[in-house]
C-alpha cells in the first residue's frame, strides 16, 4: 500500500493569481476596456435612459385655496400642494375642489435628456380657484366648524385647523369684502361655536383678514375691527365674556384682575338681579291628541341656566354656562314623554320608521344601528319609549300635528328654553326617577310632577330638544333676553342638545339648568321625547 504524501499548503497570503492574455490583450488593457464599459452603462442608465424612456418634469401644483384634487390625464395624483413627476408631452391637468368651479387645462410638459433622474426640470402650476357654491361652501364649513367645536381637548402639538380662515380667504374671489356682506354674517353666526384660544384666534383672523380687505392687517384696519367689536359691545355687551371664556387660562386671570372687567361684571350681576321673572298664562289648549295629553304652561320671561332662589354669582365662576334672560311665548307640553304604545300607533300609519327597516334608516342617515332595538310594545307599553333618534322624534311630532283638531298650531319638540320654562315649575330632583330607585326606565308617572301636573321632566330618560347644541350659545344671549348672537342660519350644528338626566343619572349631578348633546341619530336607552304644541 503506497503511502500518502504530505503536502504543505505553505503561506496562502503569498499565493499570487495571474490572468492570462484574452483576445489577444494582456490583463490590464482588457480590464481597464471592462471597467470603462460597466461606467459608461451605469453612466447611461442613472443620466440617460431616464430621459429617454421616461422624460419629464416635477411639477410643483398649488392652489388658492389649498386642499385640491389634482387630476393629470383623469388620473388621481393627490390634492395640493404637492410636487408630482408629469412624463413630456401634452398633458391636462384638472383641479377641483368641492363648491369651487373646476379648472382643466392642457400643459406642455418638456423633458430633459441629460440627468432627469437626478436633476429633473422643474416647473410650478398655481390656481386660484373661484367659489361656483357659496352658500353651499359656508355651510359645509359651518358643519365642520361644529364638528371640531366638540372637541374637548386641544393641546398646541394637536391643532384644530383653521375653518374659518381658510373659508373666508377661499371665499373672496366671489363676494369680495363688504363689512355688511354674508361672510361676515357667516362669522356671526360661527361665534356660537367659538369657546377656546384655537378658535378664537381661528375667528379672529377671518375677521382681520375681512376689515384688511385680503392684506395685512394695517393699523387703520385694526382700528375699524376694533371699532366694528365695540359696537357690537354695545348692542350685546356679553361678547366679552365670549372673548374671556375663550381665552387660555393665564391670560383669563391677567384680565379679571383688570378694574374695568371688574366693573363690568358687577353690571352685569345687576341687571340680572333687576330681572325678576314674570309668567301669564298660556293661550295654548288644553287637549289630547291620539293618546298624548297637552297641558299649557305660561308664557313669560325667566334666567335661563340660573336655578330658582340663586343669587347669580360672578360670570368668571359661571363660564360658557352664563345665565341669561330668556323669554318664552305660550304653549302646551306633553305630560309624560311618549310611550312605546303611543309610538306603536305612529309606527302602525308610518311603515318607513318600524323596526324592520332599521337597515334603510341607518343607510339614510335618519337613525343608528340600535335604533328602536329589543322593540317590545306590549311588554314596556307605559314606558317611554327609548333607541330614538332625534329625526324619529321629529317624524313622530309631525305625524302628530297632522292629528289636531283645530288650525293655527302645530306638534314640535320643545326648544330649549321651553323645557327649562316648564321645568322650574315645581320640579324636585328628589323625587325623581334616578338610579338610586330605578335601574332601567320606568313606566312614564314614576316620577314627581312638577306644580303644572307634567310628569318625569327630569330622570327616566333624557328628553331629545329642537335645539341644536353650540358651546357658546348661552355666552352670547344678551342681557336682555332679545335673540341669540346669530344673523343667519348656515345649517345644523354637531349635535343636538338634550335635557333632564335618565335613570342612569344622579340627582346630585343633573337639575333643570344641566345641558347635554348627542349626535341627532343617536338611539340609546337614556334617550326619549316628549312633544309640545305651539303657534304657527
């Protein structure tokens, strides 16, 4: 048997490799002929193909207002400002914005041969855009404006945007800048929401930008602003607690430190101590329709949010929740909220509100998903009925109307004034109907009445209003009990406002003066109505 030999691997760091000769070449010319190819092909395909294959420019598209769809060739690219690559060529760019009138325009686009990947040409599209809707514009504004008004807390790192600027600056190409104009009377009646810094200074800056006529804000147009806030003092001096409340805490304890809101807070206590509260009796009937009993309460004029035998105390500790005299004609309420029985009749004549179409009113927006849900009339038939919306309610009322036996009045649900008026009446939260003797909605009567014979105004279930909820509604209710700070109607607020606490509520936490607010299609089990009868 041979034996192996051993071989020495030695020192593999002085192993030396050599090319050999190639074509003809020696190592160093074919490699130098290699490496410039592989340049010369990167160099092509990073300077050259990009401009060959696919040339054409980053296009910069902005426009005035801002937040546009941008279409190029139909094609969704995202909404302005944004910088977006267009190939050369002839292309049609489409800009549209919702109640703008749309721009289409065609655009040459030229491309650059030489390093468009890195170094592209560049070009800048800009279009004013020009208000086809206004009205329509400022009421989806003010839905939005409503919306973020809900909020209950903002902090800097979390903005509200900017509504009502970014509305009125959209807005001028169309209406120009009259100070007696519908944007101004938009921003009136936007004030109702306004109840914090971010959207005070939000309202502060549509309206400058309105007395600056688009411009800076010079300081003769400062002036006019401010002369245009001091009349508007006059005629309603509580907008400068709106502008108190509004504002962050250490800048509200720097001014009611100042002599002169001092003094106009002890005017204001004044006058509300000079207005006593005064009832007539109603010229509303006394009647029954279909089942729902109606009696009148008085007419007269009362502080609405203070309770009865309160002496008022400072704005300041009051806030947004501020008392101020109300004023209410006569009419009839219902004496108990609706029942599931008196809601049946209304369902067997309105086919389009039963249970069984829940899915189409959800799909209408009239209702949620829980919208009459575990729907048992015969069981909860002295119940009030409850899972109803704002807009069933409403439906139920004018279903109603059509059942009275005389002209000239009709079915509604109460506003909020109304229901405060009917229930300082006699109205003991002692005695009625809340968790501490009732873990779900009892039959309607449970309750005490108040000194009228209305049952359960406050307890049971909380009562759907007419109102709709603004935040600073009762801020800017005049002293005098004359209308609310609004000149014109742009829609519906958020939410709609509700009153009277359910079952589920403490009687500590919930009297008369108590607000709160839902989404109108909101069914829950704390939630019912009741109607009145008021005047055409």
């Amino acid at each position: 048997m041979a034996k192996k030999r051993d071989r020495d691997a030695g020192d593999i760091s002085k192993t030396q490799v050599r090319l050999k000769p190639m074509f003809g070449m020696e190592p160093g010319l074919y490699l130098t002929i290699l490496y410039a190819a592989l340049l010369a092909i990167v160099v092509f395909l990073v300077l050259f193909l990009p401009g060959i294959s696919d040339g054409g420019s980053s296009v910069e598209v902005t426009s005035s207002p801002g937040i546009a769809a941008v279409y190029v060739d139909n094609r969704y690219v995202g909404a302005t400002p944004l910088r977006v690559y267009v190939r050369e060529g002839e292309r049609t760019i489409r800009i549209e914005k919702p109640f703008y009138t749309p721009v289409r325009t065609k655009v040459a686009v030229e491309g650059r041969l030489f390093g468009s990947l890195l170094f592209p040409r560049t070009m800048t599209l800009d279009f004013p855009l020009t208000v086809s809707d206004l009205d329509g514009l400022l009421k989806s504004a003010f839905a939005t404006l409503s919306e973020w008004a809900l909020v209950d807390t903002v902090v800097p790192n979390y903005q509200l945007p900017p509504v009502l600027t970014d509305t009125v600056r959209g807005a001028e190409r169309s209406v120009g800048f009259t100070d007696g104009g519908e944007l101004v009377r938009f921003l009136h009646s936007a004030a109702r929401d306004v109840h914090n810094v971010y959207l005070l200074r939000d309202f502060l800056s549509a309206e400058g930008y309105l007395y600056s006529g688009g411009g800076t804000l010079t300081e003769g147009s400062l002036l006019a602003m401010l002369s245009g806030f001091a009349s508007a003092v006059r005629a309603d001096p509580n907008l400068v607690f709106w502008v108190y409340d509004s504002l962050d805490k250490e800048a509200q304890t720097s001014v009611a430190l100042k002599p002169w809101f001092q003094d106009f807070e002890n005017s204001y206590l004044a006058s509300l101590e000079e207005q006593a509260g005064s009832t007539e009796p109603s010229s509303a009937p006394r009647v029954d329709v279909d089942g729902v009993r109606f009696i009148p309460v008085p007419s007269g004029s009362y502080i609405e949010g203070l309770p009865v035998g309160v002496t008022p105390v400072s704005p300041v500790a009051m806030g947004f929740a501020l008392p101020h005299r109300e004023r209410v004609a006569g009419f009839a309420m219902g004496v108990t909220d609706v029942t599931y029985a008196q809601y049946g009749r209304f369902l067997s004549e309105n086919p389009k509100w039963l249970p069984e179409k829940r899915g189409r009113l959800v799909a209408a927006g009239l209702a949620t998903a829980d919208y009459l849900k575990d729907w048992d009339v015969e069981k909860d038939s002295s119940k009030p009925v409850a899972y109803v919306s704002s807009y069933a309610a409403r439906a139920y009322c004018d279903w109603l109307s059509a059942k009275l036996p005389f002209p000239g009045w009709k079915v509604r649900l109460p506003t909020e004034a109304e229901w405060e008026m009917a229930a300082r009446m006699g109205v003991d939260p002692r005695t009625s109907v809340f968790h501490e003797t009732a873990s779900s909605a009892q039959p309607v009567g449970s309750g005490s009445a108040n000194s009228l014979g209305i049952y359960d105004l406050l307890g049971n279930v909380w009562e759907w209003t007419s109102d709709w909820y603004f935040p600073a509604d009762y801020v800017l209710s005049s002293w005098t009990g004359a209308a609310r700070y609004e000149t014109k109607p742009f829609g519906d607020g958020a939410e709609v406002s509700v009153r009277g606490g359910s079952f589920a509520s403490s009687w500590v936490n919930v009297s008369y003066v108590t607000r709160g607010s839902q989404p109108p299609t909101w069914c829950t089990p704390f939630l019912g109505f009741r109607p009145v009868l008021v005047r055409n």
